[in-house]
C-alpha cells in the first residue's frame, strides 16, 4: 500500500476481551460505515499514477549498464529526488557518469537548456566527520546535531547557496539550477560530454594571466564572505578559455572559527602550483594573502 492512500480503523479493547455484536442487535447493519468514504478522488488517481511513472523511472536508471556500479548511489531517496528535479523540468534525460569522488558522483544530464551536472552526494559513503568540519560554526548551518543524513543534505544546500553567492561576487562558478535532498544540478562544464580540464591537468602558455585571475577570485569570494576552503589547482577548471572555480561545498563565511586556516592554506597550496610553473612568477602563500585581504578602497 502506498503511504498515505489509505485509510485504517483502529478499535482498542478494554482489557476484558472483544465482544462481538450479536446480528438481531443492529437494526441496519453496516450503517456505521456510511460515513467513510472510501472511493477512489481524483488526488489518490494522480497519485498512483505518479507512483507508476516513479516506478518505471527506478526501473530505467537501475537497468541501464552505465548506473549497474553505481548501485549504492541511486538509493530510493535519491531515486524520488531526481524525480522531483526531472518533475520540475530541471531535468530532461540521464547520461552516464563523470567523475567520482570521496563524497559525490557526478553525472551528466539533458536539461531544458543544454547539458546539466548532476552531483548526487553520497549518505552512507560521504565522510561526515570531515563534513562537520567546515559545517559546524556557520551560522547558515547551525543546530544540525549528529544526524549523518541531516548533515550531508545540509552540505548539498550549503553548496548550492555558496555557488549563488560566489557568481553574485562576479566570481566564475557552473551556475547552480536547482537541488533536492543530497541531489544537486548545476551548469555543465565541458564539451561533447567531457569534463572540462582541471587546471593541473592542462599546460598552461599564460600562467601569470592565469594566477591574476586566480587571486582576484579568492579576492572576490573573501569580500563576499566566503572562503572556498579546499583551492587548489584541482578546484579550478579551464573552460571555454575561462576560469571557473569548482566545489563549493566546503566554502566558509568569514565568520567560522577555522576561517583563517582555510584561507591560509587556500593561498599556500595556489602559490605553490603556480610557483612551480615558472615563467617569473614567485609568488607566496602570504603575498597571496595579503592581496586576498587587501581592504577595498574608499569609493569615496
């Protein structure tokens, strides 16, 4: 039975055993029914239908042979929300996958407008302690406790309300769509069904342009509160001959008790990358901070 499509009686008994109605005692039998009603509205129709349209969309995603090891990602949770998104028309069709990660996988999608990014955060695999981490002292996220389950769909909303302000700060992001419980959906970056290159993946003929860019995109983020927390040159992707920083699901507020370290560190491992490409650039982790910090001048 479908929860909530039907309706049960309960009859408790007062501890003396049932009694049983003798026939001739009821002057119309069955008049204490009259007033349920149990025939079928038009809500209970459209939702079995939906619940069969559900059914056959489980039984699509788990048959095709590109979801067969990834099993344990489509769980019926996370089956029922990229139904919501595909209900909502955030999602066309389901592609294959992308890349997978520690936390996430990474899917490929059809959406209205083009080719989307599914990112399905993973509740049983994901590292929560890891997570409570950059979760535990932003005001945005407070009172979350211990609950695993509560702490990853905090993570996936974290993300997609840190990806709305960091394109707000004029910063380049995939541009958030929509997200349901630990299901994220965003712009796809990549051409013909690939991923864009990570930024230590390519060779770079450009790499002081590229470490401006960098440092005034960390200069950005910090002067729109956040912190990415985990930038490297495998959080920024080269795309249509731009910068795009990607995983935003760790980035900070200013306001977190760790902020600092982050950035600190953030500044130290981006130095360091593009210290090794050469070409002139000696650039430091406190250089990096000091320009990332640099206060914004008086408009006045």
């Amino acid at each position: 039975m479908r929860p909530g499509s039907g309706r049960t009686v309960g009859v408790s008994g007062n501890g003396k055993g049932s009694e049983l109605l003798e026939f001739e005692e009821a002057d119309n039998l069955g008049d204490e029914w009259e007033e349920v009603d149990v025939s079928e509205t038009d809500a209970d129709r459209v939702a079995k239908e939906r619940d069969r349209e559900f059914l056959s969309f489980r039984e699509r995603i788990t048959d095709a042979d590109q979801f067969k090891v990834e099993g344990a990602v489509f769980d019926d949770a996370t089956l029922a929300a990229i139904y919501t998104l595909v209900q909502h028309g955030h999602i066309d069709a389901f592609g294959g996958p992308i890349s997978t990660g520690k936390e996430a996988n990474v899917f490929l999608a059809d959406g209205p407008d083009g080719e989307v990014a599914v990112k399905i955060y993973r509740i049983n695999a994901s590292d929560f302690k890891h997570m409570r981490e950059y979760l535990e002292g932003d005001p945005r996220f407070s009172g979350l406790g211990s609950d695993k389950k509560a702490v990853v769909l905090a993570w996936t909303r974290k993300e997609l309300a840190n990806l709305r302000r960091a394109r707000k700060a004029s910063v380049r992001v995939p541009e958030p769509v929509a997200a349901e419980r630990n299901v994220l959906v965003m712009d796809f970056l990549g051409t013909d069904g690939e991923r864009a290159k990570r930024l230590g993946e390519v060779r770079l003929e450009n790499p002081e342009t590229a470490y401006e860019v960098v440092a005034e995109y960390a200069r950005r983020l910090y002067r729109a509160g956040l912190i990415h927390g985990d930038l490297s040159e495998y959080n920024v992707v080269v795309h249509d001959s731009a910068l795009y920083v990607i995983d935003l699901g760790q980035a900070v507020t200013v306001h977190h008790p760790n902020s600092r370290d982050f950035l600190e560190r953030d500044c130290r491992n981006v130095a360091k990358f593009f210290s090794r490409q050469g070409l002139g650039i000696d650039a430091t982790g406190g250089d990096l901070l000091e320009f990332v910090t640099e206060p914004e001048a008086d408009p006045s």
